[in-house]
C-alpha cells in the first residue's frame, strides 16, 4: 500500500532549457537528466518493472518520477532544487514532477527535504557528501569472466585467462569468477560440472600473485534448487522476484532467500565464511533488488531493514578487509553499505538494449545512466560503470572504452584475453595501469 502523492513544490520553469533528473530505484533502473518535452524511460514489460525497476510502482504518462531524489534545473538562471528522501536509509518516497503551463509542480508520497546548487550534478553530489559516507577505499583492478563466457564459464576459461595476464603484462589485482561455477541459484557450494574445486581454483589464482574474487545473487533462489526443496520455509512468501529469460541467466521463475528466518541467515553466513576461508576475499554480490522485494517474511522487519541486514551478515561474515561490490541494488538504502556500487544497466557488446527499454544491457543505457550517476562516485562508494570490453567482435569498443575510463571507476576487464587484438591489448593494459591502487 502507498501512500498519498501529496504537493511539495510550484518552481517556475523555462521550458525550453529546463532539464530534469530521475533518480531510478536501483542499479539498473534508469537514472538521468531530461528535458521537459522527454519522454523519460520506463519498462516495457511487466517482468523488468519487478526486475529492473522499482516494483508495484507506476508512473502516469507525462510525469518525471524519481525514487528518493528529483532534481530540477529551472533553466532560467535560478538555483537547481533537490527534493530527497528525510531518511534515506529506512524510506525512499516516490517524488514526481507535472509540467503545467510554465510551472513545475512537485509532489511526493514521503518526507522530503528540499536542497538547491548551481546545477543538477553538484547539488546532487552536494548531498551525497552531506551524508557523511566515509571516503571508500581504493578500488582494485579486476578481470570478470561474465561478458565474454557469460554462465558457461569453465574452471579451465579462469586457467587460460589467468596465464594471459602474465603473458601480457596486465595489471590484474582480482580474478573474479562469475555466474557459472554453482549447481543452481541458492546452493552456491555446490559446484557445477564445470568447476573442480573452487578452493583449488583460488588457490591458483593466489599463487599467481593475485587476490580470488567471485559472483553471487545472495538473495535468490531457484525454485529447482536443493535449498528450495529441502528448506521451503527460508524462502519469503508471496513475492514476485520475477523471471530470469534464458538469453540473459536461467530461464525461470526466481524465489527469494529470507534473511530474517534465523536457520536461513546462518546459511548464508556458512557460504560467505566458506568462500572467504577458501581465499576469496573480493566479493560481487548481484541481483540485489531481491533482498528489498515486499513479501512474507518470517521477521518483523520491512523489506528495507531486511535488506541491509542482509547486507551485513554478508559482510560480517567475509570481514571489514574484503571487498564488496554490490549490483542490481537499490541505491539509496544502499548507502553506507558498499565498497563499490554498480550505477547502471548491464553493458553488452551491442549498443542498443532489447526492446529499447533502458534497464537492458547494452552499451548505450549503461552510458546514459552511469553518466547520470557520476556525482556518486568518492562519495557513497566507488562507481562501478561496469566491465571493460576490448575485443573486436564488440560494437563501438572505442566508445564503450573512453566512457569506462572517463568515469574514474572500478576498472574491470571482461574479454578472452588471447582473443584481444594489439588495441585491445595496449587499451586493457592502460586503463587498468591507470588505477590508483
């Protein structure tokens, strides 16, 4: 149930010069500046509004929407203004802006604080800083096997690629195994047939001078799961977590792990304390926006406050030492929580994403909202503009370079390293040779 829209603010506007951010709910929900004659992104199917964008909320046509933020540039010279969530961390408030005549008219379905700058972009990170978030530590360079094994990673793609490093002299820090390596979603120390040891695997990748990273979504279940069947009450009841489409994961229905259920959070302590004992000590952790979905949970707590307890049973369990990277988040009770954040759709080695709906992967919404957040990066938390992609077979490869390094980021590559070319090569070693480490 949500509450009432109720008026926060009249600004006069100049239409055309005005400009408008939506702050999105969370990693991979669209976030940007507008014009006021913009038609803003939105989903374009039911599964990615639960799965890429804030669920159970619509948005009525011809009205700006930000979750927790909205920023206006009047466009006449005036100050930007800023509405933003009073507690971030506990209520993100939808706050939506209606255009009518010359005025902007602000309302929101929460407590909001108003705050004014010099543009849209540092009033924003004006804020952030105002926060009070500590200076996140520096980012370490890692290579990912997502973007070129996608879930049909071997244990011997991670020896090949670990070997071309040092034939290449790349600057790698973290070896970051991706989706692929766990039976199924939810029983991550179940190996797939892929994978022989992942201790083994770390252990390699250790003595090779480099730190062990990997992939999980802490936070779903597949239904077809050893978990699912053995433990059906660890699981939040009446929840929609959506459907994972085969083209992008695993091609089903997804159910979700519940945090709050004493037996259910000791398990995903025993995973986190498992792979840190087996030498992983870099940690992704993905498709975050589960931990957050309404439900039946067998706590007291709201989806937020079992959200960010999630969180810190993951990082207790892993150690202030370790590096954490979430993805898929819901940004603002994110806050405080991270060492790195990812701040846009997934990239691809296409431009466009399917059905033009920009919560998609694909290179352009990963620019448009990874430029939208750029005023987060050093103050929340490292950004994360997702991996570096240097091989030929990607579209625009120069493109997506420069915007990877423009952001200043989290510096990640993600190619077959023997498949890169002499560009891809000298382009991989100095963006990541570029890192202050």
């Amino acid at each position: 149930m949500h509450n009432p829209f109720t008026p926060v603010a009249s600004v006069f506007v100049d239409r055309r010069t005005a400009r408008v951010h939506e702050e999105g709910w969370q990693s991979w929900s669209p976030s940007g500046a507008y014009a006021l004659d913009a038609a803003p992104y939105r989903p374009t199917n039911d599964n990615w509004a639960t799965v890429c964008y804030r669920p159970g909320v619509t948005v009525p046509a011809g009205t700006f929407q930000g979750e927790g933020l909205l920023a206006l540039d009047p466009g006449d010279g005036s100050p930007a203004r800023l509405w933003a969530a009073a507690e971030p961390l506990t209520e993100v408030p939808s706050i939506r802006l209606l255009v009518e005549g010359d005025t902007a008219e602000i309302s929101a379905d929460g407590p909001v604080k108003e705050f004014t700058g010099t543009d849209i972009q540092s009033t924003l990170a004006d804020w952030a800083a105002g926060l009070g978030v500590a200076a996140p530590r520096p980012a370490p360079t890692v290579w990912c096997s997502w973007y070129e094994y996608f879930t049909a990673v071997t244990e011997d793609d991670i020896h090949e690629n670990l070997r071309a490093m040092d034939t290449l002299d790349l600057p790698v820090d973290v070896v970051q195994i991706d989706d692929g390596y766990q039976k199924a979603l939810g029983d991550w120390l179940t190996l797939s047939g892929r994978f022989r040891s992942r201790a083994g695997i770390a252990d390699a990748i250790r003595a090779r001078g480099r730190r062990a990273g990997i992939w999980t979504a802490p936070f779903l279940v597949d239904p077809a799961s050893d978990l699912a069947a053995e433990h059906p009450d660890w699981l939040v009841r009446e929840a929609d977590g959506g459907f994972a489409h085969a083209g992008r994961n695993w091609g089903h229905d997804l159910s979700i792990l519940d945090t709050t259920h004493p037996a259910a959070a000791e398990y995903l302590t025993s995973v986190f304390t498992t792979l840190r004992a087996e030498g992983y000590d870099y940690f992704k952790v993905d498709f975050l926006y589960a931990g957050a979905l309404d439900g039946v949970r067998h706590g007291a707590q709201d989806a937020l406050q079992a959200y960010r307890e999630g969180i810190r049973l993951i990082r207790d369990a892993i150690g202030e030492d370790a590096y954490l990277l979430g993805c898929g988040a819901p940004i603002l009770p994110s806050v405080g929580l991270f060492d790195a954040m990812r701040v846009s759709p997934d990239t691809a080695p296409h431009r466009r994403p399917a059905a033009d709906d920009y919560s998609q992967p694909g290179q352009d919404p990963a620019e448009f909202t990874g430029a939208g957040r750029q005023w987060q990066h050093g103050r929340l938390w490292t950004n994360d503009p997702d991996c570096l992609m240097a091989r030929p077979a990607v579209e625009t490869r120069e493109r997506w370079a420069a915007h990877v390094e423009a952001t200043g980021g989290l510096m990640a590559s993600s190619d077959r390293l023997l498949s890169l070319d002499q560009w891809g090569v000298e382009t991989t070693r100095r963006l990541l040779a570029k890192v202050d480490r």
